[in-house]
C-alpha cells in the first residue's frame, strides 16, 4: 500500500447526475396512501407465523410448556407496549405503567 496522499480536486465537486437527485426527500408518513408505517394484516399475520413457528422449535427443542408460554406471553406484551408507544396511544400506555409501577410498590 502506497502512502502517498492523493491530489484533490481544484473546485467544488460537480453535482450529480442521478435521475433520485432531483426527487427531494419524503416526509416520513407523507406518502399518499398514508400506509407507511401501519401495522396491517400482512404483518400480523408475519408475527403469527413467527410466534408459533419459535415456539414449536422451544417446544421441540426442549423446553417446558409452560416456559415456552411465558416467554411468548412477554415478547407479545413487549410487543403490544410497542405498538401503543408507536400508534400514539400515550395515554393508554401511561395508565399501564402506572398501574404496573403500583402494583410493583404493593399499593
């Protein structure tokens, strides 16, 4: 390898000659049909498969019934808290916290 620094450029690098250059950037959410980012039935149905498809191979791997429901039961409420968080369901998630955050506290 050679350690001799490269000449620069002289002037400003020319612009380019992408045909995307020219779209400016979108606006998250801004797209027409406003689909972007929604939570439809293909992605339900996506993390069904996925859901059963982990916990057959727990299952088959070993794994007690029942650890196997508990694991599943806390990646779906992760899950759910998620989706609130993102849908914009604020107050929803605020009232669960609270209450998990008391019941933790013995009130």
């Amino acid at each position: 390898m050679s350690h001799v620094p490269l000449p620069l450029p002289a002037g400003p690098a020319p612009a380019c000659a992408c045909p995307s250059a020219a779209v400016p950037p979108t606006v998250r959410g801004s797209e027409p049909d406003g689909a972007a980012g929604r939570f439809g039935p293909t992605h339900a149905l996506i993390l069904l498969i996925a859901f059963l498809g982990l916990g057959c191979g727990l299952f088959l791997a070993g794994t007690e019934l029942q650890t196997v429901f508990a694991l599943l039961g806390g990646c779906g409420a992760i899950g759910a808290a998620t989706l609130t968080a993102a849908g914009g369901g604020r107050r929803l998630m605020t009232v669960l916290v609270e209450t998990a955050v008391r019941s933790g506290a013995g009130r």
